[in-house]
C-alpha cells in the first residue's frame, strides 16, 4: 500500500473526530489543531489499528504530534 | 490563602512550574467558589475504622478502602505493639541488606498461605509492587497488554521498564485479543488486569480474558488491591472468584486497604520468582517496612482467612447503599454492585466539590475523584463501605446523601 492509500483512508477515518472541521494537512497537530483529548485518541488509534491491522503502541503515539508523522508511521508499520 | 500562587503572578522565563499553570487556576477558581479543600483534609481524631474528627466534626468515613475494618482490631494493635518494642521502630535498611527481619519472613509466609502460592513478596507500598513488577519483568521488545483504566501505578511500571506498551479499551474482551493477535511472533507478552477497577467499582471478566491471554502465551498479572478479603470463596480475590487464580501467574496486593496498614505485595507460583529480589530496583532500593507494619499485617492477613461473617456483612452494606441510592436518583457508576466501591457520578467538578463539601458538613466523609485519576472525565463521589460499618450507619449515610443532594440540586 502507498502512501497517499494510507492518506486516502487515514482521512476517511478522521472525519468523524474532526468536530471542528479543521482543514487536515500534514502539519496539522492532534492535540493543539484538532484538540484530540487522550480519550478521543484512544478511540481514534483504535480505529487505524482496527482499518490497518496494527499496532500503534503507546511509545510510538508519544512520537506522532501531527497528521504528517501519523501518515507516514502507519505507512511503515503495515508494510513491516 | 496567603500561600497561593494569583493569577497575576508572571514566572520568571524557565520556570519549571509553568506547566502547573492550568491546574493551579483550577483549583483556586474552585476554592474561590468558597468550598473546602478536598484534597487537604485533616483527620484529627480517628475514632474507629468508620469514624474520625475532622475540622471538629465526628465524622463517618466512607471513602477509606479500609474495606475489612481491620485498622483497629485488637489482636492487629497487639501484635504492632509486640513488635515495636521487641524490634525497634524501624528496620533502617534495604530488603537485601539488613531490612529483612523475623517479621517480614511471616508477612511472607501469612501471604503464601493465603494465596495458597509458592512464593511471596513484600514491598515497602502496593505502588512499589507493581512499579517493580512490571519494570523489571517487562522489558525493551516485550509488549505490555493493559486495560486502559488501570491504575497509575501500572502505567508508571510500565513506563519505567521500556516494554511496547498497547492499551484496550476497558473491560473490552474483543479489543484486548485483537492487540494480542497483532503483536509479532516471538516477542514476550504480558497482560495486566485488574480484578476491581477502583474508580467505579467494576469488576473485569477475568475467567474470558485470562483464558484469552494464555491462548496467545502471554504471562498474566492482576492488580486484586480492592478484591482481598471479601471476593473470591477465601477472599484471595476476583480471579478466585470466575476460578482462574490457577492461571494467573502473578497477583499484585497491597495491606493499605483489607489489611489496614501500609505496604505492597507480589504472589506467584513462578519457579523462578525469587530472582525478583536481587534485580527489582524498587524492591532493593528503598527501605523495607518497619517492624510494627509487617506485624499487624501479618496478623490481620491470618484474621482474614477466618473473615465469613464481616465478608457477608460488607456486601449487605454494598448493596444496602447501593440500592438507595439508586432509589434516590443517583446515578452510580455500576448498575449492580459488583465490589465495595459504590461511586456516585457527579455532574461536573464544581457541583462534585459542593456535594462533597455538603457531606463533610452533614458528617460523611466520602472520596471525591475526578479527571486525570477517573475515566471519561467524569467527576465522582467514590463510597467505599467497611464491614464495620452498622446497618444503621448505613441508613444514615443514606439520609445524608439525600439532604446534600437535594441541597446541591443533583437529585
């Protein structure tokens, strides 16, 4: 899978939790741009992982503030 | 007040503090309401395991954890005393070193039987025992499986032993086997569960996901902090209780709640378990618990086994609460009563505090909790209910409950 599929899904998955209808780019940040609380995380993570089949463990979401990293960290995990 | 920080104080730049900012404004905008402080509460006088003096008033405590009402059971005093003056007040030393007295061996040996395990193993707090736990056995490449409303202490151990580190949703069987699935072959898995989670008083479906955990090869630990005692046909907790106790390889406990004093503890039939206390940091690095400690609690440990009449009696009290204050329109945190714990779910922080002021006012004692310690942001008022508790004092903390509640306007 490239990583604009990645992308392609990742944004279908967004909609939902993105309440304010925050324009989604790479740069956009979690916590600050789309005011992701941890439970909106958790149940966001679960929903990638659920779609990709992986694990996105708690040290590596430490590791991904914004859409751009989130991207391109799933890229990687499903291709592993 | 003079010792609070005002808003228009400006910190000098690379003050550490600054991240505190958004606390310290919440909880001065909430003692500006007028409330008492519900995090600096004074017990003058402890009168009984259910009763106190605070801020001069006599005071029932129903948010202690002191579920078996053991704090001052006389032959649990005796023993204390016994110890404190044959052993001194204190052991100044580490398990490993000179910390390791007569005492801590029978807290040991009162706890293997009665777990009915192989071995067992004392920290100086329950915080410890999982912090220790978990960092030492759970390392760098092993994955940790955990509820994601487990206690801070879990997370911590988690934290400091570097392991990948994968939560599911709460009490979620399907979500808990899907990270299972997922994790690479080879690589060393722990599931963490707990047996009561502490802040609705909810029990997990151990017997589905214990079995679940050992069908992918995991090793399984439990939390059981707010099950001994009470749960399970000898009190040895919820995994006791859904009959998988066999299956669990490691039961974390402390004696700050059933057993009434202070101090932590690890069972486990491992064979290899004893290695633990030559490479478990905050076994090894901190002082062992005094002399007198590990007296009561081995006392109180062995009073425990023998316990089916106080056990029958706090579940009485549970669902005596727990059923009126259904009845009062509360809303409660579980729709049956599944532990000792009845928590009462406030509407938000502020009527939360002014409940729990009401309480105080009218001699109820309760544990006010709330967000980042309770899930989904909630605000509660947590009722734990002690053996000792009369059927009586029950129906008062009950008319209590409606007075404040009325008063604050939540029912």
């Amino acid at each position: 899978m490239t990583e604009a599929d990645v992308d392609q899904r990742i944004r279908a998955l967004i909609e939902p939790f993105n309440k304010k209808g925050v324009e989604i780019k790479n740069e956009t940040s979690f916590a600050n741009d789309l005011e992701f609380d941890s439970l909106t995380v958790m149940d966001f993570v679960a929903e990638i992982e659920d779609e990709f089949d992986i694990i996105i463990s708690m040290n590596q979401q430490a590791e991904i503030e914004n859409y751009g990293q989130l991207i391109s960290a799933v890229h990687k995990l499903q291709d592993s | 007040m003079t010792d609070t920080i005002t808003a228009t104080h400006t910190p000098p730049a690379g003050d550490l503090f600054s991240k505190f900012d958004d606390l310290i404004q919440t909880r001065e905008t909430l003692l500006a309401s007028g409330v008492e402080d519900p995090f600096n509460l004074v017990m003058e006088k402890v009168l009984s395991p259910t009763r106190a003096v605070c801020n001069g008033r006599e005071t029932i405590l129903l948010g202690t954890y002191n579920y078996m009402g053991m704090t001052f059971d006389p032959d649990v005093l005796e023993a204390g005393r016994e110890a404190l003056t044959e052993f001194g007040s204190g052991t100044t030393g580490s398990r490993v070193l000179n910390g390791t007295y007569q005492g801590h061996r029978e807290c040991e040996d009162a706890l293997k039987e009665f777990y009915g395990m192989d071995h067992a193993m004392v920290f100086s707090t329950g915080y410890q025992a999982n912090l220790g736990i978990i960092a030492t056995i759970a390392g760098k490449g092993d994955y940790v499986v955990l509820d994601i409303d487990s206690h801070a202490s879990i997370y911590d151990g988690c934290a400091m032993g570097n392991a990948e580190i994968v939560p599911f949703r709460h009490n979620d069987i399907e979500a808990m086997e899907k990270r299972l699935r997922r994790i690479p072959e080879g690589a060393g898995k722990l599931v963490i569960l707990e047996g009561v989670y502490s802040m609705l008083g909810d029990v997990a479906p151990l017997k589905e996901m214990v079995a679940i955990a050992k069908q992918y090869g995991a090793m399984v630990l439990v939390d059981e902090a707010h099950s001994m005692g009470f749960i399970g046909e000898n009190g040895r907790g919820v995994c006791e209780e859904q009959g998988v106790i066999d299956d669990v390889d490691f039961i974390i406990g402390t004696f700050s709640k059933s057993v009434g004093t202070v101090g932590g503890f690890c069972v486990s039939n491992h064979p290899k378990f004893d290695i633990m206390r030559l490479v478990c940091r905050p076994y090894v690095f901190t002082a062992s618990l005094p002399p007198s400690v590990v007296a009561t609690a081995a006392t109180s440990i062995r009073k425990l086994m023998h316990g089916a009449n106080k056990r029958a009696h706090l579940w009485e009290n549970s669902r005596t609460l727990h059923k009126g204050l259904t009845d009062l329109g509360f809303e409660l945190g579980t729709k049956e009563p599944q532990s000792a714990i009845v928590a009462v779910i406030m509407p938000d922080l502020e009527r939360g505090a002014m409940m729990w002021e009401a309480l105080l006012k009218e001699g109820l004692y309760v544990n006010l909790a709330r967000p980042p310690a309770t899930p989904a942001g909630m605000t509660l008022l947590r009722c734990s209910l002690c053996a000792e508790h009369s059927a009586e004092e029950v129906q008062t903390v009950l008319s209590m409950f409606e007075r404040a509640g009325k008063a604050v306007g939540i029912i």
